[in-house]
C-alpha cells in the first residue's frame, strides 16, 4: 500500500513519515466508511481487524542519529491520538 502525504509541517515537529503510518492503521482497523477502511473492503476484507499493539521501531540499532526517543514520543502520542485504545510498543 502507498499513502500520499496528507497534512502536518515539519516546521511545527510533525514528522511527515507519521502519516503513512497512521494511514496504515487506518486501512487495518478503519471502519469501511472510512477511505483506507474503503479500500481494505474493497480488497475483500470488509471487518476491521483485531489489533491491540502498535511495534514503533524496528531494528532501531542501525540510527546512528540517537533520534529513536524523541520518534518514539511523537509516534505513540500520534497513534494513541489517533486510535484509542491501542498500544505502542
């Protein structure tokens, strides 16, 4: 799936690699009104799925820029904004 960047500026901390993210919970457990919902349904999977946990980072030993913190931070404050009731981990 590709998502096209839809909101946010950098210039104000939003960290534009968050939308294809959010985007993509959206097309997992999304309700089939909503675009990425849509499009799951579309793929022949009309019910949401079951998703409790949200893995932020992977492999994060290759960021050299010490940077993983403050993306974790801002991930999880985005995710559980976004879709209450999941976790970051």
């Amino acid at each position: 799936m590709s998502a096209v960047r839809t909101g946010g500026d950098a210039r104000e901390g939003f960290r534009p690699e968050l939308v294809p993210r959010l985007l993509e919970i959206e097309y997992v457990i999304g309700p089939a009104t909503s675009t990425w919902g849509a499009a799951r349904a579309k793929a022949g999977h009309p019910a949401p799925f079951t998703m409790t946990y949200v893995e932020v980072g992977n492999e994060d030993f290759f960021d050299k820029s010490g940077s993983y913190d403050q993306r974790f931070v801002q991930f999880t404050t985005a995710i559980k904004a976004r879709v209450a009731g999941r976790r970051g981990i």
